[in-house]
C-alpha cells in the first residue's frame, strides 16, 4: 500500500492500514469472572498508555515486525490471559470485574506521512488521540504499531487500569519481549487478586479526607479544568544531580524524586490563581515491596497495588522555603505511607465503602490546584526489545480528556546516560513556568533523541 504523502503544513496524518485480534495461543482455564481487589477499585477505569519509539529496524521488514508482535503477544497471553479478557460492570454489584474469556487483544496497523525525526515528540495533543491512539472500549489490552516513511515504527501500548498499576504493566510488557526473543520470561504472574480486607476492617479516619466513593460517570463527569495541555520534556543528568544538591543539606541527603518534586512545588505556587492560599502535590506509591502479610512474595502480583501520600502548604511557605526545606517537606509527606499499615487500611476503608470506585479526592479536582508525581524510575525503557532493537524512547500519557490534577512522570531516558524523560499533562501557566528555567526541556528529536 502506498504510504501517505505528506500534508502542505507539514503535520502529523495516520491513515489505518489493518486490526487484528490476537488470542492467547495455547491451552487456558475455562471461562471465568476474576473480582477486582479492593486497590483496583481505587485506580478507577483510566485508560493509560505507553509509547515506544524505534528506528529503522536493521534486517527486519515491517511485515516481519508485524508477525513477530503477533506471534510474541499470543505467547504472552498464555501467561497474562485477563489481559485478554473484557472488563464489564456487574449489574448486582455495581463494580467492574473482568471476564476471563478469551476475547482477545487489539492490534492496530497505521501509517504516517511523516518520518520520526519530524514528529512533534513535544506537544502530544497534536499526536494522541486518533492518530497515535484510538481506543476501543471492548478490549482492556490496546496495540497500534505505526510505520513512519523513514522506515522507524512506534508502537503504543493502551491499557484500562483495572487490569493493574505500571508495575504490573511494566511486567506484562518485559515478559512480551522476552518471549519476543525467545527467552524464558523472568515472571511467573501471579493472577489471583487476594489483596482482601481484614475482619473485622479497621482503618485510619484520615483516609475519609484523602480518598472518596464515586461512580463511573461521576469520574467521566469531572467539571472542565485547563490542565489540557500533555507534554514530553527531557531534563539533563546534571540538572537532577543539581537539584538534589540544593535539597540536600545538614547531612540529611535527599532523593532525587524527592529534589526534583520540591523544584516543581516551589516551581507550581507561581502559577495558581492568586485566590487560592494552600496548593498540594501528591505521589502515586508502589504497596508491593511494602505488603508483607501475604505468604508469596508480591513482585509477581499482577493488579492495582498503587496509594496516594499528600502533601499540603501555603503559598506564601512554598514561596519563601529553600528547595531543601520544601524538599524536608516532600520526604516527611511521603514516609507518613510508606508502610504496611497504611496499606492494610485503605484495603479496610474500600471494604467499608464498596460499592463503587474509590479515586483520590485530587483527581477529581476537589481539592484545589495540585500535582500527582508518579515516578517510573523502574518501568523498563531500553529493555523492551521486541527482536529488533531498544527503543529511542518509552514514555507514558494519556488520552483523558479532562483531568482535577496536574500529572508528571519521570522515568529513565533511552540515552542511559542519568538524564530523564519526563511526562507531564499541565495547565498552561504551569507549562510556561517551569519551560522558563533551563531544566524542564522541550523533547526534541534533533537534541534528545538518537535519530
């Protein structure tokens, strides 16, 4: 098929050129229904994508990469069988649970009429949805590899939320390109879901001011905000390296999420409405290295394992403290939960409030201007090498399109070299503050990336 030529402006255009549904190859239980745990009903239904981008594989052909994918992912789906699944709403119960019916994964074709080192890896809104990204509600696992006229490929990975957190997606992803190559995979997935609550359930009352029970439509419903605007940044080695020296002072060393999270609080006051005196920003937390009372070990739990630590302060506190002092604050926010215990309760506080989903208060723009940090620091980049080589970079978005929360995302970039890729879905006042400085970087394919 011919591929597109290129348009008078010189913007993106993708043009569809297959679909496919790729079912688990191999023998499978029988058709069942899989509960969401009480730490799924948390995460809500946000569809949440990945992007990968390739050059020009040397020595395969595109039809070659296609059936690869193909082939790899029906392998894979053997192990991770509810990605293949549908999620649906129990009439009775009034909860999302998964049907473990061999419905199959998506895999979307596409060309564009543009090679990759002239796709706009800045500006997102120009690039998600319809184009990069087409989401149907059908099926929780998405897949749409799209050529370039260079020979380069990009491939985005969707997935409903119920199905897990990046942890888990990060997994299922590693163990696709393992197969991909032919090894063994280094995950035996863990399915079962058992995060239950305690008898009887008991939890902390703080949890009543953090997170809140709501339906499906309440979270499609959220009131229209700016934070429209979805961004990737790179931000240079010595600039994290910077910041964490300015965090760290008296003996007492800082993070490096920690430093830069400070750098951005400080960074955010500027650019709320002055009738707000307080602003928050919160962090996304992994409960699986933290949850002990299982007997197996929880890194190959496969589902939502995922809490909030949030932080509050004045304007007029973030605007006259150090990066280091706000930086104290940052730690001190985020140590409060990060133990067993605070896991344990919030498993009882959704066992309390169940029916329902149970999202933090922030993401449905209750809570006045704030941040949602989540790190990725761990989600494999370079590593997912499907046969044809590591990509040039791997980040995270989303096509919400309407957000209560500023979001940011960092996570190792392809280059190896310390530097990160870095995420983000803002309000245009945050944007433009934090591109005033030298640290947040407008991705760039001729200055951030190998191509």
């Amino acid at each position: 098929m011919e591929l597109l030529q290129a348009s008078a402006d010189g913007k993106l255009e993708v043009k569809p050129t297959g679909k496919s549904i790729v079912k688990a190859m191999g023998p499978l239980p029988e058709p069942h229904t899989l509960q969401l745990s009480n730490l799924d009903l948390l995460s809500g239904r946000f569809p949440v994508t990945y992007f990968y981008f390739y050059c020009r594989p040397f020595g395969k052909n595109y039809p070659l990469i296609i059936q690869t994918l193909r082939i790899s992912l029906a392998k894979t789906l053997n192990f991770y069988y509810p990605f293949a699944g549908r999620i649906i709403q129990n009439p009775q119960t009034n909860e999302p649970e998964i049907i473990c019916d061999k419905n199959g994964a998506l895999v979307l074709e596409a060309e564009a009429n543009i090679p990759l080192v002239n796709l706009d890896f800045y500006n997102l809104n120009e690039s998600l949805q319809g184009k990069l990204v087409s989401i149907q509600p059908d099926f929780p696992l998405q897949i749409q590899v799209t050529s370039y006229t260079c020979g380069g490929i990009s491939i985005t990975f969707s997935f409903d939320h119920a199905l897990g957190d990046a942890s888990t997606f990060g997994k299922f992803l590693v163990s696709w390109s393992e197969i991909a190559q032919q090894k063994p995979i280094t995950c035996s997935p863990d399915l079962r879901r058992n995060l239950r609550a305690r008898f009887p359930p008991s939890y902390h009352p703080s949890l009543d001011q953090t997170f809140v029970k709501c339906t499906i439509e309440e979270i499609s419903n959220i009131p229209p905000t700016n934070i429209l605007l979805k961004r990737f940044y790179h931000i240079d080695a010595s600039s994290i390296s910077r910041l964490q020296q300015l965090a760290s002072v008296n003996g007492k060393k800082r993070t490096k999420v920690e430093a830069f999270s400070a750098y951005i609080w400080k960074i955010m006051v500027t650019s709320i409405d002055k009738k707000h005196g307080k602003c928050k920003m919160d962090w996304l937390l992994d409960g699986c290295s933290r949850i002990r009372k299982y007997e197996n070990p929880m890194s190959s739990y496969i589902g939502n394992v995922l809490s909030l630590a949030v932080g509050e302060a004045s304007v007029t506190e973030l605007k006259q403290g150090s990066i280091s002092e706000i930086a104290s604050r940052v730690h001190d926010s985020i140590t409060k939960v990060t133990n067993e215990a605070h896991f344990l309760d919030l498993i009882d506080w959704i066992e309390c409030h169940r029916p329902g989903l149970m999202p933090a208060r922030v993401v449905l723009g209750r809570d006045g201007p704030a941040v949602l940090m989540s790190s990725g620091r761990r989600f494999p980049v370079v590593e997912l090498d499907f046969g044809f080589g590591s990509p040039v970079l791997g980040a995270v978005s989303s096509i919400i399109e309407r957000s209560g929360v500023g979001y940011i995302n960092q996570r190792p970039s392809a280059k190896c070299d310390g530097s990160w890729t870095v995420s983000a879905i803002l309000w245009p006042e945050l944007a433009t503050a934090l591109e005033s400085d030298f640290i947040f970087q407008p991705m760039s394919s001729a200055d951030h990336l190998q191509l």
